[in-house]
C-alpha cells in the first residue's frame, strides 16, 4: 500500500513515517497542506493520514477538495482537536476515521490495516490463496508449512497482488502503489523484484505473467 502522511510535526512525521515503512508501506510526506494536495493530484493513494492543523490551514479543507474531484482515497484525519463537533466535522467533510493526539503507534497502525481492508475489499485480516497467508498485520507471509523470508518490498508487492488475486496487475499500478516518489519509472526494479519473489515462494507458480501487460495472482490448483 502506498500512503500520504501529512503532518507538519518534523519529529512526529518521522516517527509516524519509520513506522509505517517497517510495516512495508510506500510512505509520500508531506508538511503543508499545499504540498500534500500536489502529491494527491499527481499520485494515486491508498490511503491518507492527514494532521487536520497544519500551518497552512485546516486538513477539512484538503478533504472536502479531494472529494469533490472525485477522489476516494480513505482518509484518516489525526488531531490534537477532541471536542465531538470536531471529528463529526471532519467525518462530514469526507473523512473515513478519526484519531486523536497523542496517540499509540500500534493504534494508527491498525487503524490503517483497517482502512487498507475496505479498500481491497476484503474485511479479512489476513490474505488467502491457495496455500499462501499474507499477514499485514504482522508482515509475515507462509506458503504450506514454510515461512517465508522477505524484505519489506517484496511483502509489500505480494501483498497487492495477493488483495487483487485473479485481476491483472500492470507494472505501472504496482510502482505506483508499492513505491513512494522517488521510484525511477523506467528502471527494471519491479522485474527484478518479481523474480525474487517468485524464488522465494516455489512452486506451483502463485504469479504469472500476462506478457506486455503485467501479472497476476493465482491459485495454481485445479
């Protein structure tokens, strides 16, 4: 999954963003309201962690425009703001969840995992196909009775095409959910990446290749 995380706490993005990536998300940052809603207009997210106060205004704002050009990218709103007419204003405005500073780490985290579920469509917590778990949660993946090692890139790659099991999946749309801005767009990454992928899951193949188009997740049983 590839996130924005706007906040304009140096300290608290950072912390908020180290954790995010260790759970093998792609994490665009921001600290401006401006800056966020350029990233939001160029990419294509997840989801969105938006601080609701930043110094260039109110978060609403940006939640109210994304709306209104369409966008559904869940949206959860932090804030130091509890007061309840504040959360239901952010919840009108578009906003899917609400959290309230100062918050636990695990909290925003799961919270996230939750988000992530409707947006795959799915409300189970852990991914299913064939023999293959995928565990967001604890970012752990077993195929049969082998656990399998893999780095945070990987997990996240077979984790999106895992959610999206029987539909192809562009090289495109898997550079533009499983990695942040500084991806290189022409580099053979997510090739070589996939390959990796495939040594480490075995057989039967669970990913193949549909040729000048992409790939798709499959249960290799009849």
């Amino acid at each position: 999954m590839r996130l924005l995380l706007l906040e304009d706490d140096d300290e608290l993005r950072a912390q908020a963003a180290r954790a995010l990536r260790t759970q093998a998300y792609a994490v665009d940052e921001a600290s401006t309201l401006a800056a966020a809603d350029e990233l939001a207009f160029v990419n294509e997210y997840d989801a969105a962690v938006l601080d609701r106060r930043v110094p260039d205004g109110d978060a609403v704002d940006l939640v109210r425009a994304l709306r209104s050009r369409g966008d559904t990218v869940p949206i959860l709103l932090l804030t130091a703001l509890g007061e309840v007419g504040d959360r239901v204003a952010g919840l009108d405005a578009g906003a899917d969840d609400y959290l309230t500073k100062p918050f636990a780490m695990p909290e925003l985290l799961a919270r996230i995992r939750a988000l992530g579920r409707r947006t795959g469509g799915t409300d189970q917590p852990v991914l299913v196909l064939g023999d293959l778990l995928v565990d967001p949660a604890s970012v752990t993946a077993r195929r049969g009775d082998r656990d399998l090692n893999l780095t945070q890139k990987e997990f996240a790659i077979l984790a999106y095409l895992v959610r999206h099991a029987g539909r192809v999946v562009s090289r495109s749309e898997l550079l533009e959910h499983c990695w942040d801005v500084f991806a290189d767009p022409a580099s053979n990454v997510i090739d070589v990446r996939i390959r990796l992928l495939r040594d480490k899951l075995g057989g039967p193949a669970l990913i193949r290749t549909v040729r000048g188009v992409g790939y798709v997740a499959e249960d290799p049983r009849p």
